[in-house]
C-alpha cells in the first residue's frame, strides 16, 4: 500500500526544478507566478522532508549540491511523467486509446507520419502521442508504447521485431540533377553530404561499387532532415534511403543519379515493451504490413518500404 505521506507535493517539486534550472529563487518565482520568499520557502520545507539541502546559497545565485543534482534527475522524470499522463488524459474520450510511440526525427516525419491516416481509417478511436527521443531509454519508467529504432536488435526488457532494412542511393537536387546520371568515379571527386551519425556511409558505398575511396570532405550534417535540404539546393551529392525522399523524387527536387543501391548493416526495429497490450500489438502488426517486401531474415537483402 503507497504511504500516502511519502508522496511529493509537485508544486514544491514544480519550484525546486526552476530554481535549481535558473541558479535563482527570484528568477523561479517570476515564472511560477510567486513570491521570492515563496520559494524560499517551498524550498525549505522540501529540504526538511527528504531530510538533506538542495542548494548552497553563494552570491547572486544557488547551485544544487550533490545530492540536489541526484534528486533533481528523478524529479525531471517525474514531472515528466505527471505532464505525460495528463496530456494522455485530455487527449480524447475515455473509450479512446491513446498511443504513445517513439521513432526518430526525419523517419517520423516522412515515412510515419504520412501514413497515419491509413491506420486511423480503421481505428478512429485511437490518439497518437510522438516523440523522437534518440537512443535507448527504459520503457518502465517512459511513458512509451513502443519505439522503431535504428540500429542492431538489441534493447533490455523489450522485444524487438525486424522491419526493415536501409537501402540508400546517391542523389542530387539543384544544379547537379541537371548534370543528368553519373559514374562512380565522378562521385569520387564530386562535392559530398555527410550524416555525422552514419560517418562511413559513403566509404561503405564506395566499397560496395568495388572502390576503396574513403571520402571525408564536403558537407556535414548531424540529421537526414538537413541532408536532404542540403541536397535539394544543389550543395553535393548525398546518399539517401528512398523512403525519406519520395515526395522529392516523385516532384523531381531530387534525382536519383545512379542506380547502385547499398543496404547498411544495420536496420529498423520494432521495439515494444514486454507484455504488451492488443492495441500495441494491433499497430505493430500495421506497421509490418507497410513494408512491401521483407526479407526473412536478416542475410544482407534489400527491404522496399511502400
């Protein structure tokens, strides 16, 4: 049984995560709408119920002590998770079910997204909630129904389910699709984009063709987002998956300027807490039948996502 005593007051919680993101009780309380006294106060009776202080007190400004760093880590999460469950709980009707589902930023915006609206055809009743957290997180204490990461299956306390592949082509946009198609050896020496997350990526394509160039120069960019816009100004040739540029090539922003597809060694998972429920499972099944083909194993095949 939770003992009711021990519970926090999120208000004071509410308070100490201001003033300890502001270094300033007076700053906190501009932004909660108090009194500075206000807060030195929901401070101190903070301090005397976890039983340590928060903050040492120097000139001008408060720095959290060490253990004050501690708690603040768990009560960003909790705060977090109190915004999280709220939001679930205005997100629709009580018969409604809410999703919550984690990808990264340019897949959820170009390949998700769009086909949302298929899913809810069928589903009506459901009400997405997406974030595009990178990297793994504990799906115990994130409010998470189930993530699709990049990457090798390997996730603690979660089952992950091969989607796809990523197969990627060399394309251009601007003034250098004009140049019509090219060779490998013309992108040797051509003007590149790079995905700082995927660092050998080009050097893997090139190995692929039977080059050993391991290209280093040109662009830099730390998202495909911004790599695609890059290459749809004409700033260099980029090598991209075909999912994320098909409003590009279907409009002709972007040309695919040889046909070499390389598929990396990693691929998309689906990623779904242990004991999942049907509605998880439901949506997990949906999210397989958009890949138009898949192979049956991870053996090196290329993956086509419709």
């Amino acid at each position: 049984m939770i003992e009711r005593r021990n519970l926090p007051d999120m208000k004071m919680l509410q308070t100490f995560e201001a003033a300890a993101r502001h270094g300033n009780f007076t700053r906190a309380a501009e932004e909660l709408a108090l009194t500075q006294s206000a807060v030195s106060r929901q401070i101190r009776d903070l301090e005397a119920q976890i039983g340590f202080g928060l903050f040492e007190r120097v000139p001008g400004r408060v720095v959290t002590t060490q253990e004050g760093r501690r708690f603040l880590h768990e009560v960003e999460r909790l705060l977090a998770m109190a915004e999280t469950t709220m939001r679930h709980a205005r997100a629709g009707p009580p018969d409604h079910q809410i999703l919550a589902i984690n990808a990264l930023p340019t897949f959820a915006e170009r390949w998700l997204l769009p086909r949302l609206d298929g899913y809810l055809a069928t589903h009506p009743q459901t009400r997405f909630d997406i974030t595009t957290r990178r990297g793994i997180f504990d799906f115990t204490t994130t409010q998470c129904d189930l993530a699709i990461h990049y990457g090798q299956p390997l996730w603690p306390g979660a089952v992950c389910t091969y989607l796809c592949s990523e197969i990627v082509l060399p394309v251009a946009g601007g003034a250098l699709r004009k140049g019509g198609h090219v060779t490998v050896g013309d992108l040797a020496s051509a003007p590149k984009l790079h995905v700082s997350e995927r660092p050998s990526l080009w050097a893997d394509w090139f190995a692929t063709m039977g080059s050993d160039e391991k290209p280093q120069n040109g662009h830099w960019f730390d998202q495909f987002s911004l790599t695609i816009e890059a290459a749809k100004a004409g700033l260099g040739y980029a090598l991209l998956p075909r999912y994320l540029i098909e409003a590009e090539l279907a409009s002709g922003e972007l040309t695919v300027v040889l046909e070499a597809p390389h598929s990396t060694d990693q691929g998309y998972y689906i990623v779904t807490p242990e004991g999942r429920s049907q509605a998880v499972e439901t949506f997990r099944d949906w999210l397989l039948s958009q890949v138009s083909f898949r192979p049956l194993a991870r053996d090196g095949q290329s993956s086509i996502i419709g």
